[in-house]
C-alpha cells in the first residue's frame, strides 16, 4: 500500500510547500481528516489545514503529497487509483 491509500490518523504531518509562507515547515500529528482539511496537533494546539493549499510529507516518506489531488473523503481515498509522478 502506497502512502496515498495509508491512512494517515496518528501520523507525523509535515508542510512542504504553501501558498501561504507561514504554514510552511509547520509539522505536527494528524488527529483528523476530512474531503478538504486535515486537523493536526502541534505543540499542543489544534491547526485545520486545507488540503488543496499545501504540500505535504507524512512520516519520514520521501514522497511530497499535493493536497490538491487528494481532496476525497479518507475512506475514499484509501481505495482509490493515483497515478505517480
């Protein structure tokens, strides 16, 4: 299973790239997941993150995830075909 059908609750979430320069190099733990935001807990404060504005790493994966392409719902996107760049 590739790190885009993983579920990711309780992983370590790590911005890559934003729009927004003041979410970038922001990590923390993924507590929730919804089809556009990902809810993450750094140091101790909840953050909401929309999915299509960032870039991101989960784990130690070397693998940077566009948040654009992963707006379903979780369980639907852990069944889902994605193509790798």
């Amino acid at each position: 299973m590739n790190i885009y059908n993983s579920n990711w609750l309780g992983g370590n979430l790590n911005v890559i790239s934003s729009a927004d320069n003041t979410l970038v190099g922001r990590q923390g733990l993924v507590i929730d997941e919804t089809k556009n935001t990902i809810k993450m807990s750094e140091n101790g404060q909840e953050i909401v993150l929309g999915k299509a504005s960032i870039k991101f790493t989960i784990d130690d994966s070397n693998i940077v995830i566009d948040g654009a392409l992963v707006g379903q719902r979780p369980e639907n996107r852990t069944h889902r075909k994605y193509r790798m760049a």
